[in-house]
C-alpha cells in the first residue's frame, strides 16, 4: 500500500478535478486552483514559498503562485498528481514533510463542499497522524504561552505539546487535532480543559501556516 501521504495527494487531485478550479477552499479565501498552485510552488519552488512562513518573502510566494496558477488547471493537477524527482518522493522526507501537508489541504478542500461527509482512516493512519502531529503541534504550540496536552479521544493516549503545570488539555481524534495544530476552525470533536483564561487563549490563537 502506498503512503498516506501519496494517497492523500492522489486524493486531492482527483477532488479538485472534480468539483473545478473555482471551488472554494477552507484554506483562506484561496480557490482550488490556487491551492494547487501553492502546493506545486511548495513542491517546485521551495524558495518561493518560504513567504508562507516569513512574512517579509510573502509577496514573492504570492507572485510565484500568480505564474503557477496562469497555467492550464488540469495540467497543474496532473504535475501535482506525479511531480516527478523532487526530494518530496524521497520516502523519508515525503512521509515527514507531506503527510500532514497534503491531509490537511485535502480536508480544507472536501469540508468546502456541500454534503461533505467525516471520514474513516485505518488505526495505522490515525497513529501516523498521531505521531507526526506530535513533533509539529510542539512548533505550534511555542506560540500559545500557556502549558498545552494534547490527547486522544480514542485511546487516551497523551503528549505534552509545552510543559508547564496547570495544562490545557485539547482531547479529539487524531485528524481533528492536526486540523487544530494547523489553524484549522473547522477542526471537530475536540474537547479543551483546563483554566478558563488559558482555554480562551489557546482556542483563539492564530496557528495557522
């Protein structure tokens, strides 16, 4: 079986064939086409998207997308679909640095759409999602200020996102919680405890890259 990562790509690029390049997405106000347009500067272009994270490069990544997208949507769907030789295929690095990328991108794209439905990932997914959303909600994490547990909702199981006493506890299935960890306000069944001032910081806090 292939990768989530792999399949969630294949995933989106058959959604986003689907509903068209105007569909709304989740991910801002950007179009489905300007969704794969990011994903493929991402892919291609790394020093392009780095205004994703650094906001001083943001016109640079924007520009870079505006080239990207003038381009035919059902070829950029296709180049997405098999990007060919770029580090991303490499197995390591397309596990660590695509699977959340690309899960995360195919929910802003399928939660848009009317009559969306949730959807049920194998418990070897759900770990996988698990452990990465992990190293990654530690990064987010250094954003909030305040001591912040994440939990699982299915097996309890725990990890400390930043140590401190008197913790927020955000409990909710794996995908859920790195919809969390990625700004996502759309993320469901999550469940936050702890002290009320530091509940209302963490829920209103800007995670999202």
């Amino acid at each position: 079986m292939s990768s989530l990562a792999r399949r969630e790509r294949h995933a989106l690029c058959d959604l986003a064939l689907e509903v068209g390049e105007d569909a709304p997405t989740l991910c801002g106000e950007w179009t489905v086409k300007q969704l794969v347009a990011h994903l493929l500067v991402r892919e291609y272009r790394p020093w392009a998207a780095a205004g994703i994270v650094l906001s001083p490069l943001a016109g640079l990544t924007e520009r870079s997308m505006e080239r990207m997208a003038q381009r035919d949507f059902a070829v950029l769907v296709e180049k997405l679909r098999d990007p060919g030789l770029t580090p991303y295929r490499l197995p390591p690095v397309e596990v660590a640095a695509n699977t959340l990328e690309f899960f995360v991108h195919h929910e802003d794209v399928r939660r848009a759409q009317p009559g969306w439905e949730p959807r049920e990932l194998s418990d070897a997914d759900l770990g996988l999602l698990w452990k990465l959303g992990r190293g990654t909600g530690k990064l987010m994490a250094r954003r909030l200020g305040v001591p912040v547990t994440i939990r699982r909702s299915d097996t309890g199981a725990e990890a400390v996102l930043r140590s401190g006493g008197s913790p927020v506890v955000v409990s909710g299935p794996p995908g859920e919680l790195v919809l969390f960890l990625f700004g996502r306000d759309y993320a469901g069944d999550l469940a936050f405890d702890g002290p009320a001032e530091r509940v209302r910081r963490v829920q209103d806090a800007d995670l999202g890259i």
